[in-house]
C-alpha cells in the first residue's frame, strides 16, 4: 500500500521564526526557514493518521488541507506536541464515533491532566473534542497500516518514536537504546531530530544525527525538530546524498 508522509511542521519547540530573534535564519526569505512546531500527517489508502498535535494544528491543518481525521498518535507529552489537542473538534463534526488517539501509558495521564474537561463525561459547558483514548502497549494495527511504538530517550526521558512500514518517524531524541536500533536499520525514509550546530541535552545536534544515518543507513533521511540555527538552503548543501533537511509542507511518497 503507498501513501503519502506530510510534514506539517519542521521547527523546534519555540517555532522559526523564534520569538524576538533578528538572527539570519528568522529573518530568511526562504520559506522553508519558517518551521511550525513538529508533527507529522500520514495520508494512505483513504484514510488519514497524525503523529503529534502541535500548538500550531489548526494552522497546519489548514495549509495541508487534511480532509478528515482517522487517528492520532502522541510521541510524548511536551507542550509543543499535544497543545493542539483541541483544534481536532472540527473533524469530529463529520464522524459518529469518538476520534481515537493513541500514547503511551504517562503521555495519556498528562493529556488527562492538561485536558482535564475532554476526559470529563459531566462537562456540558461548550464543545469538547470527542476522543476515545488507548494506551500503546505494542504495535497497533491502523487501517491497514501496523505502527510500532519504540521507546527512545529525549534525555532522561522515555519517548515514542513510530515505525510503519520501512519508515520511522523520530522526533524528540538525544539517545537511540539498541532495542530501537535494531527495528530502525535499513529502512527507506527516516525521519530525524537534528535540532541544531551545537550539542544539547535532550535532542540529537546535526553531527550526532548525521551519525545515527551513517549507521542506521535508511534509503532516505530527512531531518526534523529544527532551531533557528541551522538555514536551510546553507545546510542543504553540506548534507551527504540522500540526506536533508525537511521543511514545512514537504511530501513524501511512502510504502506502508
């Protein structure tokens, strides 16, 4: 089965352009230098998967033109991943069934927290989005497509990265344990963090990911979670083949 992987949003937790940053990058011309926080939409076989609802979902949504909405999977709970969680009401209009969503055991008990009235069966004031929630305990079989939670580490902390099909979505991460390696090797499309020049505690800098591809060797490597360090077209053009910077609205053609 072929589907399409859309990149809704390229950019690190504060966006590009950052918040009262003059510097070269968020003040580029280039519109693949203005990067939305990180998610991922998978389009394929009718149906449609988001991995992530950022606080700039409505704005995504829009610019992609997502028809519907099928499911959604969280990688962890970091504000520039689930704040979006309320922009999914509208898909709900068109659906009689709660929207299912998809996290890990402590992913979901933040969401039950931070969205205490979506959880909430006595809650009459407004409208609320209607989700119906499932813990990830193993891969999960979504119309016709198999995604593999895998844990990784975002410095101390466990996330999720997704496997489906030869492809792997990893945002969010500065270790790979080997039990992830091992289901990440030989694929054709990694999606990648690479936040940045420097090193950083919690994500994998541009050297560290350029690494990580060398040894993982995926057909095709694109890098996501980016800061306003790295320019685009200047970056681009020291990549190895087959290795590049994602940007916001970039399509890929997938095999699920």
């Amino acid at each position: 089965m072929t589907g399409t992987a859309v990149i809704l949003g390229s950019g690190t937790s504060t966006g590009v352009p950052t918040l009262c940053c003059t510097c070269p990058v968020c003040t580029s011309s280039d519109p693949r230098d203005r990067r939305l926080r990180p998610s991922l939409w998978l389009s394929y076989g009718g149906h449609n998967v988001v991995i992530d609802t950022t606080p700039d979902f409505r704005a995504q949504a829009l610019r992609a033109a997502i028809p519907s909405l099928d499911a959604v999977l969280y990688t962890h709970s970091h504000a520039d991943h689930i704040l979006g969680l309320d922009d999914i009401r509208p898909f709900n209009f068109g659906r009689p069934d709660p929207l299912p969503v998809y996290a890990g055991a402590a992913t979901l008990a933040d969401l039950r927290r931070v969205f205490q009235y979506v959880f909430d069966a006595t809650y009459t004031a407004s409208a609320i989005p209607r989700i119906a929630a499932h813990e990830l305990q193993g891969p999960v079989e979504l119309f016709g497509a198999t995604f593999e939670p895998l844990e990784v580490l975002h410095g101390a902390l466990p996330v999720l990265a997704f496997r489906f099909g030869p492809n792997a979505y990893v945002t969010d991460v500065s270790a790979i344990p080997e039990a992830a390696r091992a289901r990440l090797r030989g694929l054709d499309l990694l999606i990648l963090d690479a936040l940045r020049l420097r090193p950083h505690p919690t994500h994998f800098h541009l050297a560290a990911a350029l690494d990580v591809v060398a040894e993982l060797a995926p057909r095709r490597a694109y890098f996501t979670h980016i800061a306003h360090e790295l320019g685009h077209a200047a970056t681009e053009a020291g990549l190895p083949p087959g290795v590049h910077l994602a940007y916001d609205g970039l399509r890929l053609e997938i095999e699920l």
